[in-house]
C-alpha cells in the first residue's frame, strides 16, 4: 500500500509538471507571438521615421533655396534706386525684418526644433540594424 501511494503521488507530481510545462510552453508561444508583432510593428516604424527625415532634408533644402531667392530679391531691390525716401526706408525695414529671422545654409528654423526635437532629433534615433538581421531559433 505505501508503494502504490508513492507511485500515485509520483504520478500525481508527473501530471502537475506535466500541466505546468504545456502552460508554459502556451505562454511561450504568445509571447514569441507578441514578439514577432512587436519586431514588425518596429521595422515599420524604422521605416516611417526614415521617409520622414527624407521628407524633412527635402524640405529644409527648399526652404534654404527659398531663403537664398528671397535675400537676392531683397538685396537687388536695395540696390535699385528708388524716387520716393519712404518706400527705400520700408523696404530697409522689411529686409532687416525678413534677413534679420532667415537662416544660415545648415540651420534649422528654431519653430521645428522646439516643436519636434525629440522627434526627429538625429541624435536621438538609432539606426543599428544588427538585432533585425539576428536569426533566432
């Protein structure tokens, strides 16, 4: 009788352990399952922060290119001689208001950099791909 109820509290450990293993090879699974979302949910992510920092050096070249027009507008309007004193001077006003916020070839204008800085910062991205090429088992 103790033989057979030790087998039966050995089967009994067996069936449990049994359970516990089948559990956790469940959470497992819906965890690599998870994982796997989350990799693609990030690989997309990787790849919409890219098209927007295209997006943005595109951007800020037409903006500079814009800038560089506007200032040559600017200073062959200055050069022109001009009839009337009030116009030259609102002209002076206008250019040393307009030059006076133009930016340097390089810069960014400081609206962008406060309002998206920790978004599209360079510094702050990491573009290391070594984890997207591990292969797992």
């Amino acid at each position: 009788i103790r033989i057979a109820r030790c087998f039966e509290a050995t089967r009994q450990k067996c069936r449990r352990l049994e359970q516990d293993g089948r559990r956790a090879r469940e959470q497992l699974a819906r965890a690599e399952a998870e994982r796997a979302a989350l990799e693609v949910k990030l690989k997309h992510a990787r790849n919409q922060v890219e098209v927007e920092m295209k997006k943005r050096h595109r951007a800020e070249a037409e903006l500079e290119k814009q800038e560089r027009k506007l200032q040559l507008v600017f200073e062959s309007l200055m050069q022109e001689p001009w009839g009337n004193g009030e116009q030259c001077s609102v002209l002076r006003a206008l250019a040393g208001r307009r030059l006076g916020v133009t930016l340097a070839p390089g810069r960014r204008s400081s609206a962008v950099d406060d309002s998206c800085q920790s978004l599209l910062s360079h510094s702050d991205i990491s573009y290391d791909r070594t984890e997207d090429d591990v292969v797992r088992s």
